[in-house]
C-alpha cells in the first residue's frame, strides 16, 4: 500500500497569508489608486508637491498633469499658483482643460476675478479666443447674443462695437502704419497728412475734377496690380484717393444734407474717421464705380492681396465695420497682411485685433 503524502502546511499557510495580505491591500490600493498612478509625477515634481496634488484634486491624467506643469515652469508662472486656484475654479464648473488654459495665461488678479465671478458656459469658449480681455469680461457677457457665434461677440467688443458709433473715440497714433485702424471709434488727428504723398497720373487716376493722389508705396503698388489686370483685359482706375479732413467733412455735410443724419452714418464717413485720410485708400470706376457683378470686383477679389489690397467694406462685414457695403472702395495694407487676411478669411478688424493691437498691448 501506498505511503499517503503529507500536506504541505508551509506552502498553504503562505497561500493563505498572500490571499489575507491581498484582501488587505484591494481596498486599499482601489481607494488610492489616482495617487499610486500618480506616484513618478509626484517625484519628478516633488518641489510643486501641493499643486500636483491638486491637479490630482481635479481629475487630471497623469499627461494632463505633466503638460501643464510643464508649461507653468516653462512660463515662470508656477509659484504663483496654489492648489486653492485649481480647486476653486474646478468647483466653479469649469472643466480641466479651461483649468489649465487659465493657470497658463491668466493674471493672479484675473483668475480671483474669474473665481469671484458666477460661472457661466460660454465664458469657457471666450476666454480660449486669442484676443480675449478679462477687463472686459462684464461687457462680453451683457452684449452677447444667442444668435451670434461667440467669437464675434468678443470681437465686436474688442473694437467697442458694444457702445455708440463715435462714442468714446481713441486716437490712432500711428496714421502712417499700413495697418491703422480707423473706424467709427478710431480717428486720425485733423492736422496729419501723409509726409510721401505722390500725384496719381490720368493713366490709373481720374483727375479730371481734382489731382488725386496716394502714398507712395501705395500707389506703385496700384499700378501693378492695374497693369496686371489690363494684360487680362480688365481696366479700372482710381476715381478717389487721399483727402485731407477738410475736404471729407465737406463730402460728409454734403450727405447729410442730401440724405440724412441715419444714411450719411452708413454711407459716409465722418472728417477724422475716413480712411481716404491715411492716404492708401481708393475708390475705383471702370467708367461707372465698382459694382460686386463686375469682372473687375471679381478679379481684384482673387488676386488683390498679392499686390497689398483688400475689400474693406463687404457685405460680410458691415457688422463689424459700421457702414454698408462698398464694392468700390479697397485699401492697400501691403502684400505680406493681406496675403494673411486671405489665407484666414478674415476681416480687417479681426486681423488688426489678432496682430496689431494686441501687439502694441504688449
């Protein structure tokens, strides 16, 4: 008969304490497992020890984390955040990836503002738009409307369009840069005039009631862009150019009398708030002005902003610059900002906003 085995008591007491040790250690490691997961992020950045923590606090994955620790080193920015901005805002409402957006380019000011605030969806979209201001968090959120694209509520705010036509007016103080803006709310000084103004010849230039003239660069510019569209058989020439304040208020008055205060303000431009004034405006004819169903409107539209000319009153547009369309009247702002304009699709004003102004902000 064969001798019975012996049970192996060692090998099951230590089956037994692995599975007790387990029961243990489940609940444990189920309750902590965010931080376990976290543990390399929490070496590598053992210094910011209260800030990862609440970044953890917030949901944030391990990457999420990473790359926005990361990006406040790289900014400097980190000691100036404590867990208590990232908790706030999270219990504010506001998702991790505006969390993060906010640590990274907002102000201390701004962010207790943001916290002190009332939390509201749309402010999440506003504040990841590229020219978004939070000193003008308030007027975003009272001009606002339900129909309009978010984005074009912060621009038309940008550029004060909340307020009214030439009201609280600011003074563009570099008239001779291509890209001034000048709006119902920007005006040029009455005494400036362009220091490089040329007279037009009657080859490109209708001078039969007055010279007309332009700046130089505009004008050498003009003339490519007419002799290039002349070898396609189009023809069109200046039938406006540069005017001194004088001689638009004389214009303006004269519309007003004709017409009224209501049209005069969406057809004509104040003295001190015309472009013509800058002197790389023009208005173009090919006999009879520039009309959208010319071959010539047509063409300039495709071709214009290689020469350095845009459109500035379209149809697309009038809400953002204040008067109806004008077909005829286009600006020269130089080949390299309107070949962007065209590559994006945008306005004048969002360009000036995007690139211009809130580079002067700087």
């Amino acid at each position: 008969m064969k001798k019975k085995k012996k049970p192996n008591y060692k090998l099951m007491r230590t089956i037994a304490k692995t599975i007790l040790i387990i029961l243990i250690l489940t609940p444990i490691i189920y309750f902590n497992r965010i931080r376990i997961i976290h543990v390399p992020l929490q070496i590598k950045y053992h210094k910011y020890s209260d800030v990862v923590n609440s970044l953890f606090d917030a949901k944030y994955t391990n990457k999420e984390a990473s790359n926005t620790l990361d990006k406040l080193i790289k900014k400097e920015k980190i000691n100036s955040f404590t867990d208590d901005y990232i908790v706030s805002l999270k219990d504010k409402g506001y998702s991790k990836n505006t969390i993060s957006y906010v640590l990274i380019n907002f102000k201390p000011g701004d962010i207790k503002s943001l916290i002190n605030s009332k939390y509201d969806k749309d402010i999440e979209t506003m504040i990841k738009i590229s020219y978004f201001d939070y000193n003008n968090y308030d007027r975003y959120l009272n001009y606002r409307k339900d129909t309009e694209d978010i984005k074009r509520t912060v621009l038309k705010v940008q550029l004060d369009l909340d307020k009214d036509s030439y009201s609280d007016t600011v003074e563009e103080t570099n008239p001779d840069s291509l890209t001034a803006l000048i709006s119902k709310h920007r005006y040029i000084n009455e005494d400036y005039e362009p220091s490089d103004l040329v007279d037009m010849s009657d080859d490109y230039a209708n001078n039969y009631y007055r010279q007309m003239q332009l700046r130089t660069e505009a004008y050498e510019s003009f003339k490519k862009m007419v002799d290039a569209a002349r070898e396609e058989r189009l023809n069109f020439y200046a039938e406006s150019g540069y005017r001194t304040f004088k001689f638009q208020k004389q214009l303006y008055n004269n519309y007003v009398n004709n017409n009224g205060y209501a049209k005069a303000n969406l057809y004509a431009a104040r003295a001190g708030f015309s472009e013509h004034q800058l002197g790389t405006a023009v208005d173009l004819a090919n006999i009879y002005t520039i009309d959208e169903t010319d071959a010539e409107y047509e063409w300039i539209m495709n071709n214009g902003y290689k020469y350095g000319w845009i459109f500035r009153y379209t149809e697309e547009w009038t809400d953002l610059t204040g008067f109806a369309k004008e077909p005829w009247h286009i600006r020269y702002v130089g080949v390299d900002v309107a070949t962007k304009m065209h590559d994006e699709k945008i306005s004048f004003e969002e360009y000036w906003i995007k690139y211009v102004n809130k580079k002067e902000a700087k």
